[in-house]
C-alpha cells in the first residue's frame, strides 16, 4: 500500500523525519520536490498524515499512475484504474506539486489553467457522471462529508498520480480543495502577504473571535494581519517599530503602538482576548515574548502566530517548542505549514475547543 502527499517544495526532508516518527510502519519512496510517497504494510486512513503532520498539505492513497499527452487518454486511464479498485467517486480533485518554493519568483500556491482543463475532461469522462457531486464540475467547490474524491497531481509533465481520499465531519479544510489550497482573494488593496497567511490560518485554526474583540498584533508592520483583523469588525493594538500602512494606521479601530513589544507599556493588555504575531525573529524569541504576556494576563482567549523556520533543521524542534506553549495553560495548541505560509509554520492556541472559523 502507498500514499502520497504534498507539501511545500523544502520541506520534503523535515516532513519524512516527521512522518517516520509518526507512522513507524511508513518507508519513503518516491519523491520529487513538493511530492512524496511512502510505502506501508499497516492500513491507513489518509486523513490521518494531513491532519497529525505539520507539513503535510494533502495525502492521499495512492491508486495508480499514468503516462500520456493526450487529455482524453488520461481520462479514460483514470476512469479504468478507480473502477480497478471499485472506487465510487463522488469528486475528482486535479492540481499540481508546486513548482517553486512559496515566494521565490512571487510564486504564490494555486491551480493552474491546465489543471481545470484536466479536470474538465475527467469529469466529462465518468462513467457514473450523475453520481458526482453536485459541484463536481467546479474545481473550487469544497468536498463534503461522506464524499470519496479522487485526486489526480502532476507531478511531472505529461505524468499523474492518482488517489484517493475520504472527507469526513473531522477532516481539516485543506482535504476539501484540490491540493489543500483553499480558495482565498488576496485583496488588489492588501497591504503585505501576511494579509493572505492570516487569513488561511484563521479558516485553518477554527478561531472564531466575536465581532468587536480586541486583538494584539505583535510584528504588526506593515499591517497586513491587522488589515484583515479590521475588516472581520475587531479593535486592534497594533505593536511594532516599524511604520505600518496608512489605510490601517488611520482605521477608527487601529492604535500603532510604536515600540518593540518588551518596551511597550501593558496597561492596554486588560483589554485584550486574543493575540497574533509574526516576527522575523527565533523561535524561541517568538515564544519568550509571548509567554510572557499570557502568563500575566488572564482575559487571553487565544492566540495565532508563525514560528520561523530560518532554518529547515529547526522543524525538528517543533515538538519540543509545541510542548513548551502548553505549558502556559491553553487545552487546544495544534500546528500547521499552511499553504501560504513561507519557511515557517503557524500556531493556533486557545482555551476552548475547536469551533467554527472567521468567514471567508
């Protein structure tokens, strides 16, 4: 039995190590950067490599692979190998290993013209086309619970993986879209990148702040987390020494507090349930400034932040720096390389249990 995942191209060493740790019974085979396969005698649930790895953006039980330059052969072949394994498939999911890493050259993770003509051909294809779901002809449209997808990845040119995958009522949000990338607008007005990552780690995370709440940002500058904090309805405390945009410096519910956060005066935290940050700074730097804010203040519901990976090696410290926020006191600490994150990883702490996320 295999299984292939993707993740981001980099991180394809730290994600064997994590997964040998894991899965004990799981052996690396194939891979190509941003692509990798193991090989397992045990049975698994593929949902279980995305939702327990770090760096895991989908995983999937391998079907098959085929060959070919003709968009209606690779449909025929695709159609023969799941009734192989008497497969009922409720959507087909086409996307893409990334060909860069997120960043280099403004690469940024998304599904690619051919892949939707691909996904076209597939679909028109089926030979139970009334069984599909009904947004089977939408690439875009989520995968719901109960339904069995059928996921096809270039992994080179003119050569395709299949697999498969099932969405149940647990399965994180990245299962349900092609390639885990969730369909975010990254606004022609937003003021920096962080904008997009926040954005996905909060439909990510399940934090779901009421409208209204107060949040610190921590690393605010430019100011595009603050940005999208703002727009969901939330007051911001924004801490950094480093000038921030003005169409959220001069935002109603915005106060720039212009200083390194161990200078700042607190007197504001009183007000503040929830914290995000993103700093350019170690890890354990990171977990220093935070610690010693939630340590001290009570009224502290959660907490978003990235933990910079400045060097790939550092992932093998994760488990070690996870267990360290759970000493603060917070039941729910989970971690993720989100798809737009870059060489870092993003942390969702909060007191209670998982609940439903900010709109998209």
């Amino acid at each position: 039995m295999f299984v292939f995942a993707t993740c981001q191209v980099g991180a394809e060493a730290a994600f064997k190590r994590e997964v040998a740790q894991m899965f004990p019974t799981m052996r690396a085979a194939f891979a190509r950067p941003g692509f990798v396969s193991f090989k397992t005698e045990a049975p698994l649930v593929d949902s279980d490599v995305i939702d327990r790895s770090l760096f895991a953006r989908t995983a999937c039980v391998s079907l098959g692979k085929v060959e070919t330059d003709c968009r209606n052969q690779l449909a025929s072949e695709i159609w023969e190998i799941a009734a192989q394994h008497h497969l009922f498939v409720n959507r087909v999911h086409v996307f893409r290993r990334d060909p860069l890493p997120v960043g280099e050259q403004d690469f940024e993770p998304h599904i690619p013209p051919d892949s939707l003509d691909i996904h076209r051909h597939i679909v028109e294809q089926s030979p139970t086309a009334k069984f599909l779901g009904s947004g089977a002809h939408d690439l875009f449209q989520p995968a719901q619970p109960g339904e069995t997808v059928l996921d096809v990845v270039t992994v080179e040119p003119n050569s395709y993986f299949v697999g498969s995958h099932t969405i149940s009522e647990a399965s994180p949000i990245h299962s349900r879209y092609p390639g885990g990338i969730v369909p975010i607008t990254f606004p022609a007005d937003a003021v920096s990148r962080a904008y997009l990552k926040f954005h996905e780690g909060f439909l990510w995370s399940g934090i779901n702040p009421g409208k209204g709440d107060t949040f610190l940002d921590i690393g605010v500058s430019p100011g595009g987390c603050s940005q999208f904090l703002l727009q969901q309805g939330m007051r911001v405390f924004g801490v950094d020494p480093g000038a921030v945009h003005p169409a959220v410096l001069n935002h109603p519910r915005f106060t720039h507090i212009r200083n390194r956060i161990k200078s700042a005066k607190r007197s504001f935290l009183r007000d503040v349930q929830w914290i995000t940050a993103d700093m350019n700074v170690a890890p354990n730097y990171t977990l220093d400034v935070l610690e010693d804010i939630v340590t001290k203040t009570s009224s502290i519901q959660g907490l978003l932040f990235t933990l910079k990976l400045t060097r790939w090696k550092l992932a093998d410290a994760l488990p070690a720096l996870l267990d360290r926020v759970r000493t603060w006191g917070f039941p729910d600490v989970r971690a993720k390389q989100l798809v737009f994150n870059r060489q870092e990883v993003m942390v969702a702490v909060r007191r209670g249990t998982r609940r439903q996320s900010v709109d998209s």
